[in-house]
C-alpha cells in the first residue's frame, strides 16, 4: 500500500514541476511577443514581477 501513496506522491510531484515549467515558459514566450515600447516602459517604471 505504501508503494501506491509513493507513487502517487512522485506523480503530484511531477506534475507540479511540469507545471512551473510551463510557467516559465511562457513568461519566456510572452516577452517576445510584447511590443519594445512596452518592454521599456516596464524596465522604467521598475515594475518587474516578482513571484
């Protein structure tokens, strides 16, 4: 029994690291898709996300 919580606790696990990946991803992807004019106005308003 113990092997099933194991497993399914790998599995949760995995899936939650598969999921900040595609987290970041898509912060990566976003940015080249933002116009520069936004780009800069957020570098200049020192409005950088943090999580």
């Amino acid at each position: 029994m113990n092997s099933v919580f194991d497993l399914i606790r790998n599995l949760r696990i995995a899936l939650g690291c598969i999921g900040e990946l595609l987290n970041y991803l898509l912060r990566f992807v976003s940015v080249f898709l933002r116009s520069r004019t936004s780009l800069a106005a957020r570098l200049s308003a020192g409005h950088v996300q943090a999580e």
